[in-house]
C-alpha cells in the first residue's frame, strides 16, 4: 500500500502533510487500491520508464465532493449568463406574460431589456472579460492570506449575494418599469467578482489531494507490474474536474425553457436554489481535505528574479533566453561567482528558478489561447443572433448551446476511457503538446461550419443579408436551427484536449508558491479573447457576420503551426511534483 505514512524503500520519498492535516489523512487512509506490497514503492528505472504501462493513482473522496462543489457553482453560473443575451438584446415579447416569456406557439424569442445585439454583446463580453480577469486577484488572495479554501468560501458567499440580485432585477414589475438593467448590471458584477474568487483555486485544490508527487512503480493482483504516474494521476483528477463543470452548464437547459415558458424571473431562481448546495458541500467537507495554508505569492519573487537576470545578463540577453539568462538568477551561481554580498543574496533558491522557468515556457504556451477561446465561445451572441434567424419551431434560439456541455459529458469518458488507452497499447504518445495542436485544428474545423451556416442563412432568409433584423413573412430563414449542432459540439472536442492539459501544465509545472497564478493566468488568456471580441463587436452585424468565423479560423490554424513549431519539445520533460507545501521525508525500510 501507498499512503503518507508509509516507510520508504531503497531511498523512496514519502509525502508528510501538514501537522494540522493529519487526523484527516488517518480517516481519509489515502491508500491507492488493488496494489500489493513487495519491493515497490520506489522510482522506477530508465528501462521501466520505457517498457512499464504508467497508470493513475486512487482519487481521494474529498477530491469528488470539491467537484460537486464546481458542478454547482458552473451550473448557476452557466444558468443564469447563458440567458444573458436574449435578456439584454431583445424587448419584452409583445402578447407575452410579461415576465420576458414569448407567446406559446410562436417564432419569438424570450427578451427582457431591448437593448440591442451590440449592447448585448458588449455586456455579456465585459463579463466574461471581468470573470476570467479577477481570478488574478483571487489567487494573489488565495496564495498570500486565505488559503484556497478559505477563498472559495468567501466567493461561495458573495456569489450568493449576486444570485440574489439578478432574481431582483428579472422580478416583472421591476422590468415593465424600467429599472431592471441598473440591478441586472450590479448582479452581473457582483457575480463576475465572485467567480475570480472561487475559479482559480478549485482545479489546484483537487490537485491538492494527489496521493502522488513522483512516479513509483507498483504491482497490481493481476501481477502485471505499472508505473503510478503523477501526471497520468493528476490528469484523471482534472479531467474530472472538468467534466462536473461541464455537467453544471448543462443546466442551462432548464434555464432556457424557463425563460421560454416562464419568464426571467424563474430562469434566475432556480439557478440559485442550485448554488445552496456549494455551501452544504464546503461544510461537509471541511475536516475531510488536505488544506495547505498560505505561503506567500511567488509572483514577488518572480518579479525580482527577472528584475536580477536584467541586471545581470542585459536587456537583450534577457530577451534572448536560454541557460546563460537563467543560471545567472540562482543563488549557487551568485555565490560562486562573489558577486553578490552574502546579506543581499536571494530569498529563493536554485529549484524555484527551474521552475520559473518551466512556468514561463508553460505560459508562452498559454499566450496563443485567445484565438481558440473565441473559436470556444467568443462568437456565442453571433451565433445566438443566427438561431433566431432560422427556424426554431418553438424552441428557444439559445437553446443549442447547451450542446456544448453534452459533448463535454459524452467526450471526457471517451478520451479517457478508450481514446487514451487505445493510442497508448499501440505506442501513440499523444503528449500535452499534441493534444493542444489537435484542438486547434478542431477549431479550425469549427469556423469552417460556422462561415458556411452563415452564408448559407444570408442565402435563403427573407431579407438575404440583413437576416438579423428581418420583419419579412415568417422572418427567418427555413434552415432548421439544429443546423449549428456542430458549432456546439466541436469546441467541447478540442476544449478538453487544450482546457485540461492546460490546467494540468499549470499544476504540475509551476512552484508551489505560484500554481493558483498559473491558473489565472489561463483564465488571462479567456480575458484577453473577450477584449479582442469586444474591439471587434461594433463590426458584429449584417452583412458581415461570416468574416468573424473566418477570421478566427485562420488565426486558429497559424497558432496550430506555430504550437507544434515551438514547443514540441516541452513533451520530453518529466513531471515530478514538489514544493515547499509537499515537505518530503526518507526513511529506510524496516524490512
């Protein structure tokens, strides 16, 4: 068996967490199942490396409920922004009931404020921009005072907080008088603010849990002898992590039902009454979890090591790279070379630079996500505006978005369960870096659908290129919404191969001290692709609603090339996980 307390063999590391955690590692007995003891539990060999089948460790039960907490938190989140556009853009139905629903048996759409398709994109794209933005916040927070969970706690609160407001706003007769779009847009910040919170510490925190911080080779009952992989570990929890989010947006469904048959105002409770099980969650789960407390923010130390590879190489050497830029930061070459007094030398040590390292060379990675994330969703008020511009027979024009989240669901098993192990029995190493160029190139595949629907609805609408706004006969084109499937479908394909290997080089490459940063910083990414949304939304109206999917669909090819080009060689490095968090002790084995 594998658990922290147990000896070590032949020089093999074993985990020691906090004093405060031990209790809980008694109870929780983080022992990974159906291994049997022998003369295991250490490092594997070269020879091992390349012939034993690597596998991933149990995930502890606390790791489960943290995502029953994710489940919720993104189907409330999901269920109300996903019902934001028709709220902002279209005007209360004429011949509805008021609250925003349209009158049965019509072509019409649920609307509250009649804003606007700019306005309404520009709100929605503020949001998204502000969501994935404040994260850095939270983890500058999460990493230097509260903790992750403490973290998560206070943005479970203030998320509660905006949840509450926005049902304010959808109530009918705040919206009949005119005053919902001055609490609707205070709830949409409030929430935006409480997402940065609770965001960047939930994949790091799962992560957490991690019974394994290096590869230890084991024999299973069957006597076939496997590699415990902390990558392959560390990958199963994310994915995981990722599906519940995913699940969670499928809730979605119901709020667009309820804004078809309802109104606003059940479309934002319900959502709500959703959320009430994060907290419930975070209290059962409290004593149950490793927590490790905050450490202090390496982005300081960050910060003040490039400052000194400045100082010492040059601008241009700094520019440059390569070792000569590195070494010159790390306390060993400061001390040999004399060139430092003793009293100035750093506060970090010679590790904390080879991971900075591997941080930044992650996160040059992380720079080419803003094309996909607008091939992932940036285009969403586009593609809304196109429904409504086909024949729905009823059904709600946003209500194709909750395909996304149905092929997260059906795909993550997939990949993980027959994908994975298929290209691995027949020796296809399908690295972190060629998942990532692969859904690229299904981004590609995406905008490719996206301009042909496109046209193809300017071609048969009534109005031919001012589809948008038609008022002639039926209004819409007799292209059957459930055309833009795979707009839907495709992105969750790719975003699984980018999103979850992403979060999974944010964790296992970056220090410890700077894994909830890493995290924001693929959140940065998702901002940075709103405000390119955002620049480019006034262009977002007829005639010209096919050039944003060609558009994003080249940049997506070019980054594919440029991915593969660069970084194919992050693909040989080894993931071993460590820390000051993941103190080690050695032991020898008492027989």
């Amino acid at each position: 068996m594998l658990d922290y307390e147990a000896g070590a063999l032949d020089g093999q590391k074993v985990l020691t967490p906090p004093k405060s955690d031990e209790k809980v590692l008694e109870r929780s007995s983080y022992v990974v199942e159906s291994l049997v003891e022998d003369d295991e539990g250490r490092a594997p060999t070269e020879e091992e490396k390349n012939t034993l089948r690597r596998v991933s460790a149990k995930v502890p039960w606390a790791s489960y409920v943290i995502c029953l907490v994710e489940f919720s938190e993104r189907a409330s989140y999901y269920g109300v922004s996903g019902i934001f556009p028709n709220y902002i853009q279209r005007p209360l139905p004429k011949g509805g009931n008021g609250a925003g629903a349209p009158p049965r048996n019509t072509q019409e759409t649920a609307g509250a404020l009649g804003l606007g398709l700019t306005t309404a994109n520009a709100l929605t794209t503020l949001f998204s921009f502000l969501a994935c933005t404040t994260p850095i916040i939270g983890a500058i927070l999460a990493d230097t005072k509260w903790g992750r969970f403490k973290t998560i706690c206070v943005g479970t609160a203030v998320a509660l907080l905006a949840h509450i407001i926005l049902i304010i706003s959808a109530v009918p007769s705040v919206i009949q008088e005119g005053h919902a779009i001055i609490a609707f847009i205070i709830g949409l910040l409030v929430l935006a603010f409480s997402t940065g919170m609770i965001t960047p510490c939930v994949a790091p925190l799962i992560a957490d849990q991690s019974p394994v911080k290096s590869q230890i080779v084991q024999t299973l009952p069957s006597g076939e002898r496997v590699i415990l992989d902390p990558s392959r570990t560390i990958e199963n929890m994310l994915m995981m992590y990722y599906w519940a989010i995913n699940v969670g947006a499928l809730f979605q469904l119901a709020t667009s039902y309820s804004e078809k048959d309802v109104g606003y105002w059940l479309a934002y409770l319900t959502p709500t009454i959703l959320f009430l099980l994060v907290p419930l969650a975070l209290v059962w789960v409290y004593k149950r979890l490793v927590k490790y407390p905050p450490r202090g923010s390496g982005l300081l130390d960050a910060i003040k090591a490039f400052s000194l590879m400045i100082r010492r190489t040059g601008f241009r050497s700094a520019l440059r790279g390569g070792d000569r830029l590195w070494e010159s930061a790390k306390p060993s070459t400061i001390s040999s070379e004399g060139g430092e007094h003793r009293k100035s030398m750093p506060s970090w040590d010679d590790e904390f630079i080879d991971d900075l390292r591997k941080t930044v060379n992650a996160c040059k990675v992380f720079a080419f996500f803003p094309v996909w994330y607008m091939a992932d969703g940036g285009l969403n008020t586009i593609q809304n505006s196109m429904a409504a511009s086909m024949t729905t027979n009823g059904a709600p024009n946003d209500l194709l978005s909750n395909f996304n989240p149905i092929s997260t669901i059906v795909t993550v098993p997939f990949y993980n369960y027959i994908l994975y192990p298929f290209l691995r029995k027949h020796g296809i190493n399908f690295s972190p870096i060629r998942r990532i160029v692969t859904g690229f190139c299904i981004g590609v595949l995406t905008m490719i659908i996206g301009a042909i629907l496109q046209w193809q609805v300017y071609r048969t609408s009534p109005c031919g290129y001012g589809a948008t706004t038609c008022d002639i006969g039926t209004g819409v084109s007799p292209i059957r919404v459930w055309a833009q499937v795979p707009l839907y479908w495709l992105p969750p394909m790719g975003g699984i191969l980018i999103n979850v290997t992403a979060y999974e080089i944010a964790y296992t490459r970056s220090p410890a001290r700077m894994k909830g940063i890493v995290m924001a910083m693929i959140l940065l990414m998702s901002a940075f692709s709103s405000a390119l949304v955002e620049i480019c939304s006034p262009a977002f109206k007829d005639p010209n609603l096919i050039w944003p999917f060609v558009g994003v669909g080249a940049a997506n090819g070019l980054a594919a090339i440029l991915i593969w080009y660069f970084f194919r060689g992050m693909d040989d490095e080894e993931v071993v996980l460590r820390g000051p968090e993941l103190a080690s002790r050695s032991r020898k084995s008492s027989g």
